[in-house]
C-alpha cells in the first residue's frame, strides 16, 4: 500500500484521468482503479494504461514483489526506467509503450525469468536492450524501437525483439523469426536477399552449362553416321548466323556478344554490368534489415495504443500480384525464351568452338539479366509494395531498366552509325568460319564422286551435249543451286577419260570453275 502511494505521487496521481479511492485513507488499496489483487491481498495487477499519468516510474516499483501486470502505457511518463523493475520476479506482461521514457533499457530484466510480454516502443529509448534469451515468438510480444528511421544517430538495437518500431510509429516484425524469414531464404540457407541473389546466379550458370552439355551429347549422338559435309554445311551456317542475330535482337547492343570485335564485347558486357549494379539496387534496398536505415523496407504493421496485439495493414491484394505476374510474363518471357534459344544453338556440333562461345555467352548474360531483372521486382515488391497500384509503378520502374540495352543502342546508332557498322563487320559469317575451306574441300570431294559416277554412265558412249544439258537440270548429282555445270564444244563425241585441270584457290573464295576436260570437251563445275 506505502509504494502504491508513493508511486501515486511521483506519477501526478491527482491529474490522472481517473483516480478512485486512491486519496482514501480508508479503503482497501485492491479497491483502487487500476489494482488488481490476489485473495491474499497482495498487488499482482496495476493497469492503468491511458489515464493521464505525467511524472516519473519511481524505484520503489520494486516494492510490490507480487506484481505480475504492470501496464504504465499510452501515458506521459518520464525520465529513466528504474533498475528496480528486474527485482519484479513474478512479472509475466510489462508494457510501458507510449510514453516519453529515456535512456537505456537496466540490463536486470534479463533477471525475471517468466515475461511473457515486453512493450517499449513509442519512447526514446537509446543503446542495447540485453539479452533475453527469448522463446515467446508471437508478433506482438517483444516489442521496441528499435526500426528505422530512428530518433537517434544509431537505432536501438534488440536481438530478441519480435517487432521492431521507427519514429513513425510503423512497425515490421523481425526477420530472424521463422514465421517472419522469407520461406525461400530458409529453403537455399541464405541469411538475405543479396546471398540469395549469389547463390541462384551460381546455380543459372551451372544450369546453362548442364543444357549445353545435354544438348551436345543429344547432336552428336544424332550427327554420328552423318558425314561431315551434311553436319557443317555451309548453308547450315549461314542460317544459324541469320536465327541467332534475329534472337538476340537487331536493335540491342547485345548482338555485340556475337562479333568479333572486342569493343562491342566491351559495350555489351558494360551495359550488362549497368543494368546488374541497378537492378542490385533494388534488391539491397528490398532487405529485411530493421537496423539499416538505407533499406527501402515499408513498415507495414501498426501496434496501436489501446491493445497488445499488433495488426498488419495493407492494400496489397492477390488481384496486385496477378497484374505483376502478367506484366512480368508480357514483358521478360520473350527475351528468356530467345536466351535459352541462343544457349541451345551453342551446343550445336557444327559450329566452331569460338562461336559456341559467343552463341553461349550472348544466349546466358540475356537470360541472366532478364530473370535478374523478375527477381529484383519480386522481391523489392514484397519489401515496400502496400497497394496494387505501386506493385504497378515498382515493376514499370524495373521493366524499364531491362530495357537500357536498346536505349544504349539507339544512342550509338544516332552519335555514329558507322561504329556500329564496323563492329558488326567483325560478326561471324560463313566466309569467315575459319572451317569454311574444309567444308569447301568436303563438297569438292563429293562433286568428284558424282562426276566419276557420271563417267562410268557415259564411257564409250556418244554424248550430245543439248541432250546433255537437258539431262543435267533434272539429274540426281546436281546439289543446290550454287553449282552451275556447262558442257563446251558443240561436237558429239566419247567421255573415255576426265582429268582435273583447274582448282579453286588456296582460300576457297576463288570464283573459277572446276573444269574437267576430255580433249574437245570440257565440263565446268562452279561452287
């Protein structure tokens, strides 16, 4: 009774809102407004939340053994929480929230073994709240300020908390609860958002080399019987080069990945590493990191005055996140598709191995930066989206940062359309393939077979050479229209014998025929 009324003094007693039977010297202090008692008469409950209390907590709170509840909130109460308070050891619920407390939190209450619910926030509070060693994981019942922006320079820092407050007022509960730690987090052992970024960049890479791998075995097992005029034709190529410029895009710096130029290499891979450092932004920013004030997290719970229980509040619906998933899909599904596409073609057994290179190269840095790009949305969406109109706005924000690889390359093709060109000179073509004389020399050799078939047919015979040349369009050995063959010297005479007598030049770009003579007529074999 002697410490309720000290305690009703240094608390301004008589301007609370209501004071009953608290100024009576003849009645019983488990009558007085707030008092709770047990059938001993010992205090074990003191609520007087919300009842104009303006002064100080005293020492002497240590005084009433018994207490079990002491709820001081939504008051003006001031000054230090005195050290006394751990002395309390039957307390269960302590909740002083809304108040103008100071100082630092006293390190004895680490000493009341059976709290089960601590309320500090919306004070100003500052340093370290001790370990408690906490196992109470509801939401709401260890709360303090210990979110950002702060009151102070540095926020207060609270290990155990459950929910954590800014100077808003706004609340998030802390990640390093299990009901509060993003599931996908836990599945890949990541501790944030950034490892997992790492970690799932890791495993892309080792997926795109698992499907070249795959997918080579796949070709050669196909290609295995087949020779190797049919595998690397030179019309295979050609339109190889043609599918893989029309999949990266004709107007992204990207097709850079397929020349030979090291500065387009250059371009490409900087535009690749502007579009990563922004996109990296957004996913530090989306951290669930309480006790940094650079996360762009959105504090989504609110912890009211005039109840325990914290309630979360927004407008985010399912119906937001169907908009974001069709955005998402309209938007990147075209550019992973074509990736993947580019990522197959490398593993294609006809190419060399420098091309397989860029196809590889240009196929996985687009379909990383794509699903880079889906991966910062999603995650930066559930860090601050609160409505369905701003997971609209994030993602279009995003989306656009996809798209700076063909601002990049508007902007050369204005500033000097030539540079351009001289880089995509350098790009692959089938003049270029550094097997193209082996294949030439391959299709040479099949044309000798065919023109030796053509002389066992005609040895020893009469040939008329109009009747010949009608002949030759609708014969079996005559092998796409690059070859023309010409029968000269109108005279019939006998095929007993073809010698070779002109070949094409070392670097098979050479334009003159293949000319097989037999005295006065001579077949000529353009390829």
């Amino acid at each position: 009774r002697s410490a309720l009324k000290v305690f009703y003094e240094s608390a301004g007693g008589q301007e609370w809102t209501d004071n009953s039977w608290w100024a009576s010297d003849y009645t019983s202090h488990c009558d007085w407004f707030g008092v709770t008692c047990s059938d001993t008469n010992n205090t074990i409950g003191l609520d007087l939340r919300n009842n104009g209390l303006a002064g100080t907590l005293i020492e002497e709170i240590k005084d009433l053994p018994y207490l079990e509840v002491l709820d001081l909130s939504d008051n003006d109460m001031r000054g230090t929480i005195p050290t006394g308070i751990g002395l309390l050891s039957e307390l269960t619920h302590l909740r002083l929230a809304y108040n103008e407390f100071i100082g630092s939190m006293p390190t004895q209450l680490r000493n009341i073994p059976g709290l089960e619910l601590i309320q500090f926030h919306v004070n100003r509070i500052s340093g370290t709240i001790p370990t408690m060693n906490w196992m109470n994981e509801e939401d709401s019942s260890f709360i303090a300020d210990c979110g950002n922006p702060s009151d102070f320079e540095e926020s207060l820092e609270c290990k155990d908390c459950t929910m954590c407050c800014n100077h808003h007022g706004d609340c998030y509960p802390q990640v390093c609860y299990p009901q509060v730690k993003p599931a996908i987090l836990d599945m890949v052992g990541a501790d944030n958002y950034t490892q997992l970024s790492i970690i799932c960049t890791a495993f892309l890479f080792c997926a795109f080399g698992t499907v070249v791998l795959a997918v080579y075995a796949f070709d050669k097992y196909q290609n295995f019987n087949l020779p190797q005029s049919t595998i690397r034709g030179p019309e295979m190529i050609r339109r190889d080069i043609k599918y893989s410029m029309s999949t990266i895009g004709d107007d992204s710096v990207y097709k850079f990945f397929l020349s030979k130029s090291w500065w387009g290499w250059a371009i490409a891979l900087g535009t690749i590493a502007v579009q990563s450092w922004m996109l990296f932004e957004f996913v530090k920013g989306a951290e669930i990191d309480l006790s940094d004030d650079s996360s762009h997290l959105v504090y989504t719970w609110k912890c009211p005055r005039d109840d325990v229980d914290c309630d979360f509040k927004s407008d985010l619906t399912s119906q937001g996140w169907m908009v974001f998933v069709i955005l998402m899909l309209a938007h990147l599904t075209k550019d992973i598709i074509n990736g993947s596409k580019l990522i197959v073609l490398s593993a294609k057994e006809r190419h060399d191995h420098r091309t397989r290179l860029r196809y590889f190269f240009g196929g996985s840095l687009l379909s990383f930066v794509t699903l880079f790009a889906l991966f910062a949305s999603t995650v930066y969406n559930k860090a601050i989206a609160t409505n369905n109109t701003e997971i609209i706005l994030n993602s279009v924000v995003i989306l656009f940062i996809n798209d700076i690889d063909e601002l990049f390359y508007e902007i050369m093709m204005i500033t000097n359309s030539s540079w351009v060109q001289v880089i995509m000179n350098d790009s692959p073509r089938p003049d270029d393939d550094e097997d193209f004389m082996q294949e030439l020399k391959d299709e040479i050799d099949d044309l000798r077979e065919k023109l030796q078939l053509l002389e066992e047919r005609f040895d020893g015979e009469d040939v008329d050479p109009d009747e010949w040349r009608k002949s030759k369009r609708s014969s079996g050995w005559r092998n796409g229209p690059s070859r023309a063959v010409s029968v000269k010297n109108g005279k019939k005479g006998k095929i007993r014998r073809l010698r070779q007598v002109h070949l094409p030049n070392g670097n098979g770009r050479s334009t003159s025929p293949l000319r097989i003579e037999n005295g006065t007529t001579s077949i000529s074999v353009y390829a």
